[in-house]
C-alpha cells in the first residue's frame, strides 16, 4: 500500500493527551455533540475529532479522562496500540462508534506525526492539494418541503444537492426538484440500522427517485424482493455508505460498485481508509466524501482528504455553517479553495 507506507514509518512523541468537548444545533433538528481530542508532544499539537453521535458516549469519555498514550511510536505503532484499547468506559452505543473514536485518535496522531517532522499531508504522499467541489446535504423535513433548498438557490444559483428521500415524497415534490436540475445525491437511508434516519425499503419511493430525478447517484438502497427489480438497469448509479467500514465490505458488495461515499471516520484506522482508496482508483470506482456533522477539525480533514483524492466529484463536505438551522449570509460558495499554507493534517 503505497499510501499508508508512506506515513507509517513517521515518528509521533506524545507526552499529553487531552479532550474537550463541541456542541451546536443543526438543520437536522438535532444538537450534536462531538470531543476533539489533542495530542501533544515535541512542541506540537495534534487534532482530531471524535464523531461518535450519541451525547452520552462523549460525556463518559469525558468522565472517564483521556486515555495514556504518553511514548514514542511510529504511526503503524500507535495505530495498534489504538487498536487494542478499550476505548469506551461503558461500552459503544453502536458498533460503528468504535471506528469513530479510533479515527479521532488516528487522524490527531497523524497531524502530530506530519507537524514534528516539519511536513504536511500531501507533501507525505507525493500529491498536492486542489479545490474542493461540494454539495449541500439536507432533509426535507415531515411533512417534506423545498423551501430550504430553494433559499439556498437563492443565495447561490450554481449550488447543487444531497438529499435523503422519504416516502412522504410525492410525485410533484420529486419533479419540482428534478426541474431545479441541482440534486446530484439521493440518500435512500436503506442500509441504516436502529437510527433516526432509518428510511424502510419502498418501491414505489424508489420508482419516483429513481425515475423522477435521473441524474442523481442513488445511495444506500436496501436492496429487497420489491425494490431490487427498480433498480435493474441502473446498478451504475448505486452508491453505498452506511456499510462501508473497509475493504472487506467494498468487496462484499453484491455487485463492483462504481460509487463509493468515502466517510474516513468510518474506517476508523488511516490504513484501512487508504487502503480503500488505493482499491477505488485501481478499479476507477468513483469516490466521494461524505460528513458527520463534523463541528471542528474533523471537517477540514474530511476536506483535505476530499482535495487529495476525489476533489472534483459531489463532495458532502460542505463548510459547517451549512448545516445551521438558519441559513446564514455570505456562505462559502463551491469550489473551497486550498489554504495558502499548510501543515500537518489540517485545511
């Protein structure tokens, strides 16, 4: 794996480790909740951040304290050493938020690695960092409604969409978004699991998405007796998220994908994330980035990786503030520009 290989090697001092906590309000009408989690160590400071959704399992974290990973490692080391701990006092509300709080330890020990040896994260892998084009990611709320979708419009005429379909959706609703020619992702939810977000396997939803908006990526269906017949003849429009946690996954798909949603906290370890990439470019398997509601550097590593590797594709990777319940003025416009300088593992 040319990618990890390339960072495995690096040295990481870690003499602190410490955690602290975020909290905003988003469109999706839920408060999120996330721990940013600082290593130091040389003189530096590395970040990353647990995405981990539910509120109790960031506040036992804090009760619990920081675990101590005080030492020197490699990145390779540290990233076993991650691996082994228990890293819930209490045990993960769901599987899946081990990954998340492992990638939070991996991606700050990546940042601290890259600031000691003086370097940055494209400058480690040979790449180089190139504008971000994004979408915006939203629901349309019970009972469903375009109004957000079109004061975005309003504010940005070129924007474009990632939207997570209902079965509330009716055919006007569908045509009047397929008219805006601005939706290039529907989230079909159908491969989540004990969540909120939970969209049951409907036919007659995915007719009128899959037939109503042509254009889009179709992701996550949940693939049934009623819905697999829909979707024949348009396998190359399928996209999977919810399930894609490595390379194992993506080779047990039910058939070679050709879009992937790339989301890194997912993998939980960098090796595992950039081992999926490298499998996606050799098999030009068409990669996207995808969010958590990220509220601090988790974002703008998910832009950095984003910028290195499928920068020109519909990225859900939009600036935090678009995830506001009030859309606020002046809002960055699609493509993010790279930082003029960079260091470590930060946009």
């Amino acid at each position: 794996m040319a990618l990890y290989d390339a960072v495995s090697d690096l040295s990481v001092e870690i003499d602190d480790v410490s955690l602290s906590r975020r909290e905003r309000d988003t469109s999706s009408g839920f408060t999120r909740v996330t721990t940013v989690i600082s290593l130091s160590g040389g003189g530096e400071e590395g970040k990353g951040e647990n995405v981990t959704y539910e509120t109790a399992d960031h506040d036992a974290l804090l009760e619990a304290g920081a675990p101590n990973l005080a030492g020197e490692y490699t990145l390779e080391e540290f990233s076993e050493t991650v691996g082994d701990l228990d890293l819930f006092p209490e045990g993960p509300s769901r599987p899946d938020f081990e990954n998340y709080r492992r990638w939070g330890f991996e991606s700050a020990a990546l940042d601290l690695a890259l600031r000691q040896a003086d370097t940055d994260l494209p400058s480690a892998l040979d790449r180089q960092y190139d504008p971000v084009r994004f979408i915006a990611s939203m629901r349309l709320g019970d009972p469903p409604s375009t109004d957000r979708v079109e004061r975005f419009l309003e504010n940005d005429p070129d924007i474009e969409f990632k939207l997570d379909p209902t079965s509330e959706w009716d055919e006007a609703l569908i045509e009047h978004l397929a008219e805006t020619d601005a939706v290039r992702v529907v989230d079909l939810k159908g491969q989540y699991k004990g969540t909120e977000v939970d969209q049951a396997p409907d036919p007659e939803l995915y007719e009128r998405v899959v037939e109503g908006i042509p254009e889009a990526v179709i992701e996550d269906p949940a693939l049934t007796e009623g819905t697999r017949p829909v979707l024949e003849g348009h396998e190359n429009r399928v996209s999977w998220d919810a399930i894609i946690h490595g390379l194992a996954d993506v080779e047990s798909l039910p058939w070679e994908p050709e879009w992937l949603n790339i989301k890194p906290s997912r993998f939980g370890s960098i090796e595992s994330l950039f081992e999926t990439i490298e499998h996606c470019d050799e098999r030009e398997i068409t990669m996207y980035g995808g969010g958590q509601f990220e509220l601090d550097v988790g974002r703008g590593q998910i832009q950095a990786i984003a910028s290195l590797f499928y920068s020109e594709n519909p990225n859900d990777v939009a600036p935090g503030a678009y995830n506001d319940p009030e859309i606020p003025e002046d809002l960055p416009t699609s493509p993010l520009s790279p930082p003029e300088e960079s260091a470590g593992f930060r946009w």
